[in-house]
C-alpha cells in the first residue's frame, strides 16, 4: 500500500500553499504524502470519504489550561473533541501538566510555560534578574519552554517584569504575558504598560480581548486603542479568544479570593470581593463554576455550583461572562494597512476550561463575511506554527506533518482530529493517549521521564 490514511474529496483549505479546492490526500508515516485532486482509493489501507467537510491544518490553539492547578485532566478530551491538534499550556506548571498529559492524554502535541508566582514559584513581588534566570533554567530542564508572567491574576512589580522578559529573551527562551503588574490592572492601562515593559524584546501577549472589557471607555473604543498600540510592537504575538467567558481562580484564602482578576469580576456586578460576594455570585449564576462531568468540564451555577464550590474547598476555576461581543469582534478581526491581522492569532484560553470555540466561532466570522477560510486557517493554525518555529505544521503541503482538523461544512462540528496521521477523535469518540511534548534540548529528558514523547522545537525560528 501506498497510504497509511487517504482522505478522499476533501474541501482542502491551506492559507500558505494558497489552495482551496476539493483534493485528496494521502497520508504515510505521520507526514502528507501526496495532494492531489484525485488519488486511487486501492492505494490506502484506510479510506475515508470526506464530502461535505471542509478539511484544514490541523488546529493549534496558542493559549490553552492543562495543568493540575488549572485546567486538569478533562483538557485533552476537551481539545480533541473542538478539533485542536496542537495546544499550548500557558501557565503549568509543567510538570503536572506532563503527569496528566500521560496518563488523561488525547494524542495532542502540547508544549508548556510555567509561571511566575509571587510566594509559590518565586519569593515576592520583586524578584531579582538571578532568581528569575534560576526559575528559568529550572523550568526549562522541567520540559517547559519558558515561562508566563500572571501579572493580571499575581502581580510583579513594573521593574521585576521588565527584567523578567528581558531574562527570558536573554536566554531564547519563551516569555507569555497576561498584562498587568503593582501599578496597573488587567486591562487597557494594563496592556499598554505590558507593551512599553517588553520595548524590543520578544513576547506572547495573552488573550488582547481580555483588557477590553471597558473599565476606562466603552469596550469598542477600548479594542481601537489595543489595536492601534499594538501595531507599534511587531515583536510581540498577540492572541485572543472568541467566548464570552472568562476563567480565574475561585480560590479563597483568609474571606478573600486570591486573584485580583476574580475579585474585579466581582466588583463589576456589585458583589463584594470577598469570599460571600464569590459565594452569591455563584449561586445568582453571575459566577460559574468549573466541574468535571462525565469526563468533560461544564459550567455550574446556582445551588449546585455552591456546593461543588465548597467541596472543593472553596478553590478551583470559576468563569464571568465579561467580554463583550463588539470588542471580541473587533479585536479578532482588526487589519493593519497591508491586511494582515493585528492580532496573530485565535486562541481558546480553554483545554479544561469550557470555551473551546476557536472553530464554531472562528467559522462565525467566515460566515460573516469578515474573514475567507484561508485568513481562518492563518488565524486557527499557520500564524502559531510559525511564531513556534513549526516548520511542518500550520500547513498541509507535501511533507508536512499530518495534522489535520475536519470539520462539517454546513454545521461546524469538528468530525475528526488527526495528530500525525493517526485518529485521535471521531465523531464525538476521543480515542488518542498519551501526547507529543513541543519542548527545548534541556526539556527532553524531563519529558522521557515522565514517560512522553519529546519533540525539539527551535523557539521563535531561531
Ligand atoms: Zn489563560
């Protein structure tokens, strides 16, 4: 035989090799073999005939939770089933993020940061330029690429930021970003100061939506000024996601919830920032919480969120529906001059939590006419391969790796997930274990050890 896997009448869309047509595609040893509007049906061991679904790069959602402290185990099931192939854990830490991957894994390729915390992962607020640089090396001998800075959840001082992203580019490794440090909030003052700290250097911008929920202005006018200051920082990859609900920490210690994101949230539907405005909010259903049922994670509120709340010790994830539509929607669809998209990417900030909508919602905006499905595959796949170094993904040419999402053309459910040319999900049945680590030299051995598969990735196509 020919092909290991041959998918028969795709509705092929490849934004880099500038196709969109109906083909077929033969898949041997985990890479496409052939592209070609007809290929013989004796030549695979396995058939599938695709009419009727549009087939892409396989999805890779840049910022997405699969860690023990958030997200857990029900992410990768989560992933598979809304079409992703590649997922990018954002926060760790990893090595829970290994454990679990090994043993709830869905066949994903996953990489992972793990992140600075002021009193958990680094002393206080004010780190010095060696304990961020020790933080990093052992993050990176961990199997993380770098690691992310919760600023809007768990501040830094401005400086130690700076110096944070300046450890990180100092060392190629990777630094993501939730805006926010001391002196400024989760928000458009927030996103502004981020950008100013990270000057030239490199760095992942995390959900732009998320700071455009209009604290200052209303949120339209918000998402304008995010994209106009953005376009000034060609250096940093920018990302957002689609669902109106946000995810943070339901964690309370001493009546308070921990995070400064959660008790905002609070405050923003005039429930106090305690541990009983948390506790109302939950049961009014102005807050959700994140609970694991029949191996996938739902939203619960009222009664049963309450009590699903205090079993688990009043901690966990909670989710707002804070963000606006006009903003969301300006933000993922706003061009610079030349066309090209200001924000790099769509992301889901999902895995365990519930808001894997890159595709129903990404499709949305197809349908809208704002995007053509070949600006969806750059924004769900393309633009992440290429700011990860992923030479072989983001695209489905000749060679690369057989990664691919198909979805049905008139309803937009995910039909199938394909990781390397294997079938990790079909029709609703995840079927995919274990996953492919996206790590550096120094993570591969953390990596084996955790009983994963590593993959060396060159960071930012260095
Ligand atoms: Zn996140």
């Amino acid at each position: 035989m020919k092909f290991d896997v041959l998918l028969k009448n795709c509705h092929l869309v490849d934004f880099k090799n500038d196709i969109e047509a109906v083909m077929d595609i033969g898949i041997l040893g985990g890479k496409v073999e052939e592209v070609k509007t007809e290929i013989r049906s004796d030549l695979a061991s396995e058939l599938f005939d695709l009419q009727g679904a549009l087939v892409v790069p396989g999805v890779i959602d840049p910022h997405m939770h699969a860690s023990a402290w958030l997200g857990g185990r029900a992410a990768h099931k989560m992933l598979a089933l809304a079409g992703v192939t590649t997922a990018f854990d954002l926060a760790g830490p990893v090595d829970t993020t290994l454990a679990l991957a090994r043993k709830y894994g869905a066949g994903l390729n996953i990489c992972c940061l793990n992140s600075i915390r002021p009193g958990y992962t680094v002393e206080d607020s004010d780190p010095s330029a060696s304990e961020l640089q020790r933080f990093l090396q052992d993050s990176l001998t961990s199997g993380a690429i770098g690691y992310k800075l919760l600023g809007g959840h768990y501040p830094l001082s401005p400086e130690a930021t700076r110096r944070a992203i300046e450890t990180a580019n100092d060392s190629g490794a990777y630094v993501a970003f939730h805006a926010g440090t001391l002196e400024n909030g989760s928000n458009l003052k927030g996103m502004e100061e981020a950008l100013a700290l990270a000057g030239k250097n490199r760095m992942h911008l995390a959900h732009i939506n998320s700071y455009c929920r209009g604290q200052f202005d209303i949120p339209e006018n918000e998402a304008v000024a995010a994209l106009r200051r953005l376009q000034e920082y060609p250096n940093v990859f920018a990302e957002s996601y689609l669902s109106p609900y946000n995810g943070t920490s339901a964690k309370c210690t001493d009546g308070v919830p921990e995070s400064l994101v959660t008790r905002r949230c609070l405050e923003l539907a005039s429930y106090a920032p305690t541990e009983d405005g948390l506790r109302k909010a939950i049961q009014d259903g102005w807050a959700n919480f994140v609970l694991e049922r029949s191996g996938i994670n739902v939203l619960v509120s009222g009664q049963d969120g309450v009590e699903n709340w205090l079993a688990a010790d009043k901690a966990g994830t909670v989710s707002f529906r804070v963000n606006p539509g006009s903003s969301r929607y300006l933000i993922a669809a706003g061009r610079k001059r030349d066309g090209s998209f200001v924000v790099n990417a769509f992301s889901s900030d999902g895995g365990g939590i519930p808001r894997n909508e890159i595709v129903p919602q990404g499709l949305a905006l197809v349908k809208w006419g704002e995007l053509s499905l070949k600006e969806f595959v750059a924004k769900t796949s393309f633009n992440t391969a290429k700011m990860l170094g992923l030479s072989g993904k983001g695209h489905l040419g000749e060679g690369a790796d057989a990664d691919i999402t198909v979805i049905d053309e008139l309803c937009h459910d995910v039909l199938m997930t394909i990781v390397a040319g294997k079938i990790v999900m079909y029709r609703g049945l995840v079927v995919g274990q274990g996953a492919t680590v996206l790590t550096t030299e120094q993570g591969c051995q953390a990596v084996k050890n955790a009983g994963l598969s590593a993959s060396v990735i060159s960071l930012f196509g260095r």
